[in-house]
C-alpha cells in the first residue's frame, strides 16, 4: 500500500503545481496552460525585459523547482514527473513562453535526462530564432573523481546567484558566467539513514537497504546507492564525516554560506541538532552565513540531510542576500557566536525551622508508612488500568516526607509551613504529573492555612487549585473521586475521620463501575479494561484514611 497522501498518481504532479501555486504568499505564480502533460510554472508578473532564467526536473524535490520561481530567482519552473525529466516540448514550451530578446539560461541539473531534454530544447530553441544557454550544476562531491557529479541541493545556490545577476539587468552572457561561477564555487554531499518512498497505486516495499544502526554517504537525491557505509547514528560523527569531505576542495582562507538542507525526512528537531554541531565543527571559521536548517532540495521522505558549502567573494555575497519573491528560498542568516544573556536564577526551595508536634508529626508518620506499605498492591492495580507506576510514585513522595519527619526536619506545630514543604519536596522527589499535582494541592492549601483558613477548608481549596490545573474533576476515575468527599465530609463536621474514611472508601468503590476514564493514564484503555478496578490513586486515598481512623479510634 502506499505510503503517500495521494488521490490519483496520473494527476499527482498536476495537483501538487496546484497546491504550490495557491499557497505562495507572492501571488506571482501560473500554470502555463499549454497542455495537461506540459506542466510549466511561470512567473505571472515577468515581462520578457530580462534574462529569463529556467530549471526544472523531476518533481519530488519540493519546494525546488516551482518554490524557486519569482523575483530575483527563476522565471520558469519545468516540472517532470516523480524523479523523471521533463520531455523537450515542455522545456521548450517554457522558454518559448518567457524569452524576449535578452535571451534565456536553462541552469540544469547533471542528471542524463535532464542534460539531454534541456539540450534538444535549447537547440530547438535556437532554430526558431531565440538566444538560449545552458549550465550544468554539478555539485555532489560524493565521488571525487567521477567526471560527471550529480547535481543535487547546490542547485538552489545557483538559481539564486543567477537570479540576482538577470534582476539586475546583465546580459545573457553576464547571468552565464556568474552562473557557472557560482557552479564552480559550491560544494555539497548528503547523507541518510533511510532511502525515499515513491508515490505509486500498488504495493510498496520499504526501502531497507541501509542497515539498522548505519547511515549511507553520498546517496543521491533519487535514491541512488552511496558510496560509503557509516555505523553510526551520532550527529557530530556524521557531521564531523561531511565536513572533512567539503574541506578537501577548500582553501583555509576561503568564506563561505553553508546550506542546510533537509532531504525531506528529518525531523525540525534533529536538523537544529545538525546545524548545533556545524556551528562547532571544522568549519565554525569559515562559515559566513547559514542558510536553512529546511528542505530547499529535498528527495520526497528521505531520512537524511545534504551540507552545500559556497565560497564567498563580493558579488556571490551580495547575490546571495539580495530580496527575492520565491516561497522556497531561505534568506540567509549572518553565523554568530550564540548570545547569552545573563540572568540570576530563581529558585522556590522552601526555608524553614522545624518545630516540634507529636500530634502532627504521628499523623504524618501514619500516612507515609500507609503510602510505603502499598507501593506493591498499588503498581499491580495500576497495571491493569494505567502504567503500573502508581505505588512507586506515591512511595518515593511518600519516603522522602517519612525521612524529613524522622530527622526532624518538618515544621510540624506550623501547618501552613508544613504543607508548603511538603509541597516543594513533592515536585521534586514524586516526578511526572503526580508529584506536580501533589504539590500544586498541598502548596495552595499551606497559602490558604497563611490567610486563616481551617484544615478542611484549605485542603479543599489546595484540591480546587489542583483540579482547575489538573483538569480532573469527580467522576472523572481518578483520586479526586475519593478524596472529594473525604475533604468535604471534614469540612461538614471537624474531625470526623469516620466520615471522612467512609466517605473515601465509598469515592473508591465507585470507580471500579466507572465506565470511562476522562483523565490520567486510565483515559485511553476502554470500558472492558476498567470494568471492576478501582482506581489506583483513589485507594492510596481510601487506605490514607482508613490508617488515620484507626489512630483516632
């Protein structure tokens, strides 16, 4: 089965020239309607005045080569169909379509097809009286002695340069040379640890000819083999491999703009990691300029990136950081040491004198060991309804408190200092979601202690605070079912820990009829999973509880 969003792969290409056309914020895009097989992206706004600059090739590169096409950058874009060459009458239908008496340069990837469509069209071109020219980018460094090397990512370098010479005018001769200067002047390779997927209606065979653990050097941006196999997935070995090969053809007194370029598969993330260990590699002295980290030439959903070095001088700089209205480029980025900016850091730990309370210091005594007790009986009951974590976590909040009150080290005869410190210790000791919640509930109950409030009328308000960032409320299946109507039958008659217990063990019993869980791990298990298990954090309540009845018994 396909791996691709598609609709119909006879009109793939044709929808996709679509998509592009009516997303560009430029509005200077059109389909040159010739033929549904000639499928030609022109610049609307383009008067035949200047050097019409025209590339194109397979399509699956995106946003290269219709992304490219505007102001400053190309006039033409002629797209094939996936990873194949236009045909001659499309190229020649676009050079026929922009040309004026300034002529036209055809910038041409190195690929067979495209060299020899591009060619026949430009030479049919000129028998019908135009003034057509044609380079070959020619960047991947891959094989070094290969007398052909392939043009992949440095293409958007070139379309660039020689959009910039065309907006200013210069001749067909002039846009030429500069061009192939610029051609003669950038470097690239890539790298990938997965091959593309193509789009097509029948079954498709994962690409797995790289090995798990491995990462393929100087693979093509259609798929082609590599020349070399690395057994790694590090970032600083993989980058540290490529750089070493740009800086085989460089000069130590070279500058340059470093291209960045996703091959349409990696993840923002992991492109920033690259662009991280760039700006610390072998080339940190040279580098310019960046540009990207994003897809400018990319190979449908390649897992891999490509590295495009160009040496600076005045006239590629100034090209290269010239305006243009062309939706794929990426303007480049002066390369600067990372700002810091120099803060004093804000720390909530929590300051105390601990103070003696034997009524206090027992109860907290009772609930630890409670907690501690059913770290086992709590992580199997989890298992079945969530991620089998529960009583740990209870346990490791619950250890750190017990170890406080042995050392006396709580401030037990100052509940609202007692219950801020619990709260601090909870988010740090408890982790996850549970130790933040715990510790928003006993945080906001120490501040409604320090504004006078009751016992039971600051719990309740530290379960409010809790539920409103928790987003969990009663019947939810979660602790609050039993912890709820504990508080509250506390706050209805002052110390009553038997209505409070059999309010929590009533809260506990009733989340095993629950049917759906609309918070916490519990959430995402259907009604059958839950059926008949209560809910693990409302049993640590109803056990808490049921412990403290017993000591006030």
């Amino acid at each position: 089965m396909s791996n691709f969003f598609m609709n119909d792969r006879k009109s793939l290409i044709n929808d996709v020239i679509e998509g592009a056309i009516l997303t560009t914020p430029y509005k200077n895009l059109a389909r040159l309607d010739v033929d549904s097989a000639i499928r030609v992206v022109v610049r609307n706004d383009w008067d035949k005045n200047k050097v019409a600059l025209i590339s194109g090739g397979g399509s699956g590169h995106e946003p290269a080569h219709v992304g490219f096409v505007g102001k400053g950058m190309l006039t033409a874009a002629v797209c094939g169909d996936v990873f194949a060459s236009p045909s001659v009458d499309a190229v020649l239908n676009a050079i026929v379509a922009v040309t004026g008496k300034a002529g036209c340069l055809l910038i041409v990837k190195n690929y067979t097809g495209d060299r020899l469509n591009f060619g026949l069209a430009a030479e049919k071109a000129k028998n019908l009286g135009y003034d057509v020219d044609l380079v070959m980018v020619s960047d991947d460094i891959a094989l070094p002695n290969n007398k052909q090397p392939r043009g992949i990512a440095g293409t958007a370098l070139v379309h660039k340069v020689a959009g910039y010479a065309a907006e200013q005018g210069k001749s067909l001769k002039e846009v030429t040379q500069l061009a192939q200067q610029a051609i003669d002047a950038t470097s690239s390779i890539g790298v990938a640890m997965h091959g593309c997927n193509l789009p097509g209606d029948g079954d498709e065979e994962e690409n797995d000819r790289i090995a798990a653990g491995h990462v393929e050097l100087g693979l093509g941006i259609h798929g082609e083999p590599g020349v070399s196999v690395l057994k790694t997935h590090n970032s600083q070995k993989i980058v540290n491999t490529l750089v070493e090969a740009l800086q085989k053809g460089l000069k130590k007194k070279d500058k340059l703009a470093l291209l960045i370029n996703n091959l349409g598969g990696v993840s923002p993330l992991e492109m920033n990691q690259i662009t991280k260990e760039l700006a610390h590699s072998g080339l940190k002295n040279a580098i310019t300029y960046l540009i990207g980290p994003a897809a400018l030439v990319s190979a449908l959903d390649m897992k891999g990136f490509s590295l495009s070095a160009i040496v600076l001088d005045s006239t590629i700089e100034e090209a290269l950081l010239a305006e243009v209205e062309a939706a794929g480029w990426h303007p480049p980025v002066k390369f600067e040491k990372v700002p810091l900016q120099k803060a004093k850091k804000i720390t909530q730990k929590v300051k105390v004198k601990s103070s003696a309370n034997a009524e206090v210091g027992k109860v907290v005594k009772i609930i630890t060991e409670t907690l501690v007790s059913l770290e086992s009986e709590l992580n199997k009951l989890d298992a079945k309804v969530g991620d089998g974590d529960t009583g740990s976590t209870f346990a490791s909040g619950a250890k750190d408190i017990q170890q406080q009150n042995e050392g006396n080290k709580l401030p037990l005869n100052d509940l609202s200092a007692l219950f801020t410190v619990v709260g601090d210790r909870l988010a740090t000791v408890m982790g996850g979601s549970s130790g933040v919640l715990m510790s928003i509930f006993f945080t906001a109950a120490g501040q409604k202690v320090a504004e006078g409030g009751n016992l039971a009328q600051s719990l309740l308000f530290g379960l409010e605070r809790m539920k409103h960032y928790g987003g969990a409320d009663l019947g939810d299946r979660t602790l609050i079912d039993a912890l709820q109507p504990a508080l509250e039958a506390l706050d209805k008659k002052a110390g009553d820990v038997k209505g409070a217990s059999k309010a929590a063990a009533k809260g506990a019993k009733d989340t095993a009829s629950m049917k759906k869980a609309n918070a916490g791990r519990s959430s995402y298990l259907n009604s059958n999973s839950l059926n008949g298990v209560k809910d693990p954090g409302a049993v640590a309540v109803e056990k808490v509880f049921a412990a403290l009845l017993e000591i006030k018994g």
